[in-house]
C-alpha cells in the first residue's frame, strides 16, 4: 500500500496550487484522509482532513482558502489551495487510515511535495 502525493510547485502569492493524492495497492476501504504540511524549521502540522462521508476540517490559518476533496472510487484526496501566502510554503504530506484486505488498519503517509509561495 502506498500514498502517491503531487501537484507541489512555485507560485507567487495569491496565486493558487492543487495538490493530489492516490491510494494503491492493496487496500479494501480508506477511511478519514488528511493534509499536513512541514515548513522549515517546524513541526508538521495538520492542515485538513475529510471524513469517509465528506466532512471536512480545517486549521485556522487556511480556512475560506483551502479546500479538502476526495473521491472514493479513485482513492484520492484533493487539497485545493487558493490565495496563498509566503507563509504556506512548505512540505505538503497526504496521510490516510486505510483497511488492507489483510485485515489491518493503519495510517499511510505520502512522499511529500513541496509547495513554494514566493512574495
């Protein structure tokens, strides 16, 4: 099982990136998904995450910004980000819960993509 994450780049701020991210392998069900993010010289923080059935979270700092997407048919969830700020450059990590079709339930991680807003 594996989380591929892309969709990071260099934008100037108030500009605007869609991060992807898919599910593979062996999986029978994904649960909760979520985004965090590692700026330098930070802990990871958690940046949204969306339930089975749709609903969504946010931290503070990108609500009416961001937004948390997913769809279940292609294991995939979706962090659209719009009016972005220096302050948002970062590493951008996917994670999800996921059921394998061997019986366990653990949480996965992405590789990471780097999302660099320029003033």
């Amino acid at each position: 099982v594996q989380l591929q994450a892309s969709g990071g780049g260099l934008v100037q701020a108030g500009g605007a990136l869609q991060l992807s991210c898919a599910a593979s392998g062996s999986i029978l069900t994904v649960g909760d998904m979520a985004w965090y993010r590692q700026a330098p010289g930070k802990q990871r923080e958690l940046v949204a995450t969306i339930t089975g059935g749709g609903s969504t979270n946010y931290v503070d700092s990108v609500k009416g910004r961001f937004a948390i997407s997913r769809v279940n048919a292609k294991k995939a969830v979706y962090l659209q980000m719009n009016s972005l700020k220096p302050e948002d450059t970062a590493v951008y990590y996917c994670n999800a819960g996921i059921y394998t079709t061997w019986g366990s339930l653990r949480q996965y991680w992405g590789q990471g993509t780097l999302v660099t807003v320029s003033s």
